[in-house]
C-alpha cells in the first residue's frame, strides 16, 4: 500500500525502481481542460487538409484518411486498416474515453462503468501515434519538396499542437487520483481495503491488478477479478514465455522480407525503380539530409533489430534464470516496450505518399509488398512486448539469490 503523497512527491517500486506513482496539483481538472483541447484540435485535424501537391497544372490535397484510402486502393488493405486504426481510430478513443470518464466523474450521480472505460485507456495508449505520424509526415515532406510544390494545410498545425497538448494531459494526469476518485463516489459501491495484503492468511493470494494498481486479496483456488475495476486477475501474465517466444520468432521470420522488398516505387515520366527501406536511407544520404536519413536508419532499421535482440535476452536470461543484473534487465525491458511504435515512421510516410503523389505519367507513387511484412514487424514485436511479463526475470532469479543469501 502506498503512504498518501503531497503534490509532486513520486513513489518508486524498492526492488526494480520503476515509478510507481507521482502525485499532481489538481491532476483531475487540469487534465480535463487539457483533453478538452486535444478533442477540438483532433476534430480541427480530422477535417482539414494536412498538405496539398501540385505539378504540371494538377493538384493533390490530403487529409487524415487519404492515406488508408490510397493504401486501400491499391490493393493494401492491411496497412490501410493499420495506419486507420493507430492515426485516426486509437487517438481519437483515448481523447474520447478520458474526456469521457473526467466528465463523468462531475455528475452528482457517475456512472457505473466509468471503471471499465478507464481501463481501456492504458491499452489505447501504445496504439495512439499521433507523434509517430507527425515525424513520417515530416520524412514524406522532405522526399516531396524535389519532386511537387507543397502547402502546408491548417491540420497539419492542429497535429503538432493536439500532440503538444497530449503529452501535457499526460503529463498532469495522475492515474491513481482518478481510481481513488471513483471509489470515492462509490464506483465500485463495495468498499475496498487498501490494508487487506497485510492480513493475507492460508489460502489466499496477493494480486497487483494490471489495469489500475490494486493490490487484491483472492482465495488460492478460484479465479478472481479485481475488486476496483473489475478486470480478471492473473499472478502472472498467462504463457508469457511461450506467447513472446512465439511472437518473436514471427517477427524474426518476417524482418528478411521486409528488408529485402520493396515498400514503394517512384515513377516520374515513365521511369522508377522499386526502393527498400535501405534505398530510401540511401536516397536520403545521397541528398546529404543526413539527420534525416540518420533518423529513418535508426527507426526503421536499427530497432526493430534491437528490439528483437532485446526480447530474445530478456527471454533467455528469464528461461536460464540468470540473477545478474535485474535493475539493468527491467530497464531493458522498459525501453523494448517504449521505442517499438516508432518504427512505423516509415509506414506513415508511404501513406502519405502515395495519397499525394498520384499524377499519373508525371509521377506517381505505389506502395510495395514489403510495407505489409516491414508493419507485421513492428505490430508483432509491439505484442510481443506486451506479453512479456518482466516480473518473471525476478521470479525465476529467486532461487540464487536465495542460495547466495544462504
């Protein structure tokens, strides 16, 4: 159980380090009125034009869907499902689930579920990739300014300022101040003891809920939900390994085709060529934008390397039950989950690309097979990451550091 904490005091877990919690002034109504602006500058970017092309007399515009439409039009419909789903659909239900739940949390009467609503938001946060799709907008941008004249569309700054304003909602927001908040008002109407783990007696367990940070006592034998928020309760993430593993050796197997086929093919005047993700980095160093190709080796190459050379150590130190280094392995852990949603840079800018660049013998843009396979990586690695159970490292650590202490 967690001491009550002023503003601005944190909490940090005593064997892994991992911030537990930071208390905020006022968490609650500053992150409404923060959310508040993120659902006006999402409408404002839904609707308006992000960019609008132009060459040989014609003129291209894109919005937040032309590049799903473009993806589905020629034949994607994979990646247009993905990029629909992690720039348009999981934004938008986050800003709308918490303006949703602080808003509840008002009335003079809350509604029972708000609980359940709340719980979505931490698994709509991974998903959510308005910054990813700002930086692959940025990357399309430059590709485009030797090919297209370009205007910059009102959406466009709506995105850079619905992000800002995002990371500032975060930010103030204090996630524990918004369960206590709830039970506060009688969500759920059973009262909980916070103190109950103290008095764990013969057949009973301690579960920290994954979705709110409940610490429930459950009988041994029988399956259990959390007392708060109601989700179901696990000791351990179920087939941790076996489902990481898995999910691993699929992205693995997928990586070769996603670096050795194309993603797109610039046509100009009847010529192209197909172009790999390390084309496009070469291309990019051969127009000596060196930051910017720096950018995309690293994002699209190096870490969904690194990311499968991270999972694949944390599962054999976990299987081998190695005791070194845990601190260092968790914090592993922690960047693995962090910088994997970053890769799809470069699916966000194909999207774009290929919505803008449609002039037909002039120049055109087509998508290539190797998006699909380069997206399956990042998506696969994303899951993979998330069925990893880090506290597994520290259980199967425990029997040598047990003996050592002996």
């Amino acid at each position: 159980m967690l001491p009550s904490l002023l503003p601005g005091e944190s909490a940090r877990c005593v064997r892994c380090g991992t911030l537990i919690r930071r208390a905020r002034e006022n968490p609650l109504g500053r992150a409404l009125a923060l959310y508040l602006a993120c659902g006006s500058l999402f409408g404002i970017a839904s609707l308006l034009s992000l960019m609008t092309v132009s060459t040989a007399g014609m003129v291209l515009s894109a919005n937040l869907f032309s590049g799903p439409q473009g993806l589905g039009r020629n034949g994607l419909w994979e990646l247009s499902v993905v990029v629909l789903a992690t720039t348009f659909a999981a934004p938008f239900a986050k800003i709308a689930c918490m303006m949703y739940v602080l808003i509840g949390l008002r009335l003079p009467h809350p509604p029972r579920h708000l609980r359940t609503v709340f719980s979505w938001v931490e698994r709509l946060n991974p998903w959510s990739m308005i910054e990813v799709y700002l930086l692959g907008v940025f990357v399309a941008y430059v590709k485009l300014i030797d090919i297209v004249h370009i205007d910059i569309g009102d959406a466009l700054y709506a995105l850079v300022v619905l992000m800002i304003t995002t990371v500032a909602a975060d930010a103030v927001l204090d996630r524990q101040a918004v369960w206590e908040e709830m039970e506060r008002r009688g969500i759920p109407e059973t009262e909980i003891d916070h103190a109950a783990m103290a008095r764990t007696g013969p057949g009973q367990r301690a579960i920290a809920c994954e979705a709110c940070g409940l610490v429930n006592v459950v009988a041994t034998d029988q399956p259990a939900r959390c007392h708060r928020c109601a989700s179901r309760l696990h000791e351990r993430k179920p087939d941790s390994i076996a489902r990481t593993w898995a999910l691993v050796i699929a992205s693995a197997v997928l990586y070769i085709p996603a670096n050795v086929y194309p993603v797109l093919s610039v046509i100009q005047l009847g010529s192209g060529a197909p172009s790999t993700i390390l084309g496009g980095v070469e291309e990019l160093l051969a127009s000596r934008m060196y930051p910017l190709a720096a950018l995309v080796f690293f994002a699209s190459i190096m870490v969904p390397m690194l990311k499968l050379a991270g999972l694949i150590t944390l599962l054999l130190t976990t299987q081998f039950g190695w005791s070194d280094r845990l601190r260092d392995r968790t914090v592993l852990y922690r960047i693995v989950s962090a910088i994997g949603r970053w890769s799809m840079i470069d699916i966000f800018m194909e999207s774009i690309l290929v919505a803008l660049v449609q002039f037909g013998s002039v120049v055109s843009i087509e998508p290539g097979g190797g998006a699909v396979a380069f997206a399956g990586v990042v998506i696969l690695t994303m899951f993979a990451a998330e069925g990893f159970d880090p506290r597994l490292m520290w259980d199967a650590a425990e029997p040598r550091m047990q003996r050592a202490a002996v």
